[in-house]
C-alpha cells in the first residue's frame, strides 16, 4: 500500500487562551493518496481553511499530526517542501502584488528557489492556464478576475510542484468564470499527474473535481465519502443531505 502523500492525524487547531480560546479544528483525520483529489467541504467556519494553513505552517498545529509523504511536520516549512506544495488562494484581486507585472510575479518564486531558464519556464507557466505571451508585461488591474485566477494558479505552476492546496479557488469569480477555472485545474491535475487538496464550501464544486471528500462542520469531521457514494446520494448526515439540497442547482462543466 502506498503512502498518502498528505495525512492528517487526529489535527487540533487551537487560537488564543482562556475565554477567548477557540478550537477552529477538533481531531481531525483523512489521508490524500498520490495524483488523487481530496475535498474539504463545509460552511464558512467549519475549519477546512485552517486545515490547509496547518499544512502550510502558517496555523498552529496543537494536537494530533500533519504528514507529507510519511514525514511528520513541524515548525517552519522547508524549502524542499515548498517547491513540492504550493497553495492557490480564493481572492485572485489580492494574492498579486497590484504594482507589478506579471513576469515579476512569476519571475519571483524561481528567484526564491533558484531556478534558472526563467523565460522558459514562465513562458510554459501561461501556456499551460492558456494565456498568451503577451500577459507577461500586464499588471494585474489590466486582467479580468479569471484571468488573474489563471496567473495565480501559472505562480505555482512554475516551481512544478506535486501537490496543490486549492483554498476556495473560484469562489470570487463568476459564475461563468468558475466553469473555465474548474475545467483549467481538471486538466491540470490530468496533464501533470497532480495531487489536490480542495477546499470549497459548493459540494457540488468538491463532487465535480473530487474522488474523495471530508464534511466539516463547526471544526469537526462530519462524514467521509467518495464520488460513488456522493452521486448516489449514499450519505449518512442529515447535514451533508442539506448541503446536497442546496447545491441541486449547479450546472457541472463541459469536460475539456
């Protein structure tokens, strides 16, 4: 049996002390295979962000255990783990420096690690979220809310990580644009053989990008499904059936 390149063990995520003390996430646990996509769905405060910054470092880990390939994590993220994980935010208006160009924004990572080639690699970067060459010398209040998303998502493109961590990624746009987006990342995981972590509050969003999913409510784990047991309506909560209920309107992407 492989290892999951992501598991998360019984995770508790703790912020500040005595009254003000709140458990965002409590004992958390699920495990991501590799070139799989997992989903963490649930409603704004459920705690499926957190789990993603625990990840990152950028959120306490109080209790339990975050892995990357078997290995427990702690303290400050190695450079080795950031070229291999890198995470898309939901607000593509503000994850890019508004003053500079988008060959800056995407020079910036391949300074960081020192990568060289580097009109290569942003070249291949925006082909590969299907922006032309000429984006390079725009900034960013010149592009379309989608197409930021589409710079967003080149950013981390360029370091050729393994796993992504997608933290409501189309949620700002609309509605049109979240189809073009969902279909972009689809085709990226098949065309790089990537590994997703997806967290969304639309179950639908998480059914149509997602093998596997976590329902999340209040900090806790509510049920774990696969797709099987999504599209036949095989759930147990009566929480997962209202978020089923209220997803019945979406409209799934054309496959590209």
């Amino acid at each position: 049996m492989s290892v999951p390149r992501i598991a998360v063990d019984a995770l508790t995520t703790v912020y500040g002390e005595g009254a003000r003390r709140v458990e965002a996430v409590k004992a958390v646990s699920f495990s991501v295979e590799p070139g799989t996509a997992f989903g963490l769905v649930g409603e704004s405060g459920s705690g499926k962000s957190t789990v993603l910054r625990a990840l990152c470092g950028l959120a306490p880990v109080s209790g339990g255990r975050v892995l990357f390939d078997g290995e427990a994590l702690s303290g400050r993220r190695s450079r080795a783990f950031t070229r291999q994980v890198q995470m898309v935010f939901q607000d593509p208006y503000g994850s890019l420096h508004p003053r500079h160009t988008i060959d800056r924004i995407l020079s910036e990572p391949l300074s960081i690690h020192g990568l060289s080639d580097r009109d290569r690699r942003i070249e291949a970067a925006l082909a590969d979220v299907g922006l032309d060459p000429a984006f390079r010398f725009r900034l960013p209040h010149q592009l379309s809310g989608g197409q930021r998303q589409r710079v967003a998502i080149a950013r981390v493109l360029i370091l050729e990580p393994s796993v992504l961590l997608l933290d409501e990624p189309t949620s700002a746009l609309d509605a049109s644009i979240q189809a073009e987006i969902l279909n972009l990342l689809a085709r990226l995981r098949r065309e790089h053989g990537l590994t997703y972590l997806f967290v969304s509050h639309d179950l639908a969003v998480i059914d149509h990008m997602c093998d596997r999913l976590l329902v999340m409510r209040a900090g806790e784990a509510v049920e774990e499904l696969d797709a099987e047991a999504l599209a036949t309506r095989q759930v147990e909560s009566a929480y997962t059936q209202a978020l089923m209920k209220a997803s019945e309107g979406f409209v799934r992407p054309a496959a590209v």
